[in-house]
C-alpha cells in the first residue's frame, strides 16, 4: 500500500494564479481531509469528504474547492491564489470502521507571491 | 470554545525522560491523540487514548488523561535522539461528522 500520497510537492505561484493540489489513497477509506499547517498554529481543517460524492467545509474554506468523484481521490482547488494560502497542505484518510486512526500524506508546501 | 493548547518547546539530554503536556476544552472528547511530525515529513499516529480511560502505555509511551482538568500528557522514556520531532496533541468528537482539533505542536529538542 502506498497510503496517501500527494502531489506535488513543492509549488510556487503568483497571486491571481490557480492550481489543483492532488490527493489520493489507496486503503478504500470512505473519510478523506484537507488540512493547511500555518508555523506557530495546529492543522485547521479545510474540507472533508465523508464519502464518494459528498463533501462539507471545515474551519477554513473561504478560497478552495474539493471534489470527490471517486474514493481514492480528493483533490484540493486554489481558485484564485493569494500570499495568505502559502502554507503547507496535508491530505489524510481514515477508515469509518477506525476512525480514530487518520493517516497523512506527506504534505505540499506552496508558496503565493 | 474549542482549544487545544501545548508548550512550543521542549529540550532534553538524550536518555531522559521527555514530558510534553496538553490542554484541552471540550469535556465532550472522545479521543485523545499523540501525533509525531518529522521534517519535511506527514503527521504520524504515534498512540491515542479513549476518553474514558486515564493512562495508556506503549513500550516508551505512557499517556496520562487528566479528564477532571482536561489534561493530557505524553511521556517518553529513555529519549533518543530519533525522537526529535515536532508532538501534536489533538481531540476529536463525534458531532454528526467526526471532528479533530489539533494544538500548535510542541518541538522536542534532544541533546546528545
């Protein structure tokens, strides 16, 4: 299994620009999560996907998108880029059965200039 | 309101005990989480705790939940210098979907 993996790794962008960050896991977990980790702060949720089809908003919305199409993916859209979305971005999964499990991918670091 | 609250910072000599705290404000949790974030690297599960139990040990682990004072704490025995990493402490509940609060991070220092 490869878990959860994202790409890329590394983008850069200016203002204005947009981008699909790409998530996708390969465990069959019905839940999947955008995260974005600020220095000094904890991960704030961004949205989440209970299912295939189904999506709702987390803490902080305001400037992305998600869709889930399928149950492995869940990519993560950056409408219209601003230098307050350079953070880092976790994508994570976790099992309905186990749901106090969550796995993490290991991250995309984007900067907006 | 919802929190979570930890140290940034802790420093040990590497064969000590390490003990990072956390605060929490939501009596309704239900679990309690340890996670580990090396650099440049996911968060990684490191061991949770339901909210009805008080102490939950995993070979150098120990985690103590304080549930009266909403505190929960992460020991590490005989620390190395692997151990080096960034700790978050993290709650969830159940409130019609399943949500995770997640602290600042505490970064663990350890000192050869």
């Amino acid at each position: 299994n490869a878990g959860v993996t994202q790409t890329p790794k590394f983008q850069v962008l200016k203002t204005g620009q947009s981008m699909t960050l790409q998530c996708a896991q390969d465990m069959n977990h019905e839940y999947m999560s955008w995260y974005r980790q600020d220095p000094g702060m904890g991960l704030r949720l961004i949205h989440y996907s209970v299912g295939a089809g189904i999506t709702d908003q987390g803490e902080v919305p305001n400037g992305y998108n998600v869709s889930r199409s399928t149950t492995e993916d869940f990519p993560l859209r950056l409408l219209s880029a601003a230098p307050s979305q350079t953070s880092v971005y976790f994508c994570a999964s976790r099992s309905r059965d186990r749901v106090h499990e969550q796995f993490f991918g290991p991250g995309t670091r984007l900067t907006v200039l | 309101g919802e929190d979570v609250e930890q140290s940034l910072f802790l420093s040990v000599r590497e064969g000590d005990s390490s003990v990072i705290n956390c605060t929490y404000t939501d009596s309704s949790s239900t679990y309690l989480y340890w996670y580990k974030q090396e650099p440049g690297a996911g968060l990684q599960l490191l061991t949770y705790i339901f909210s009805n139990m008080d102490m939950k040990q995993d070979q150098r682990l120990t985690v103590l939940l304080n549930k009266k004072d909403k505190h929960l704490s992460l020991r590490i025995a005989d620390t190395q210098t692997g151990d080096s990493a960034i700790y978050f402490c993290a709650e969830s509940r159940y409130t019609g979907g399943f949500k995770t609060i997640f602290g600042a991070g505490t970064r663990l220092f350890v000192k050869a």
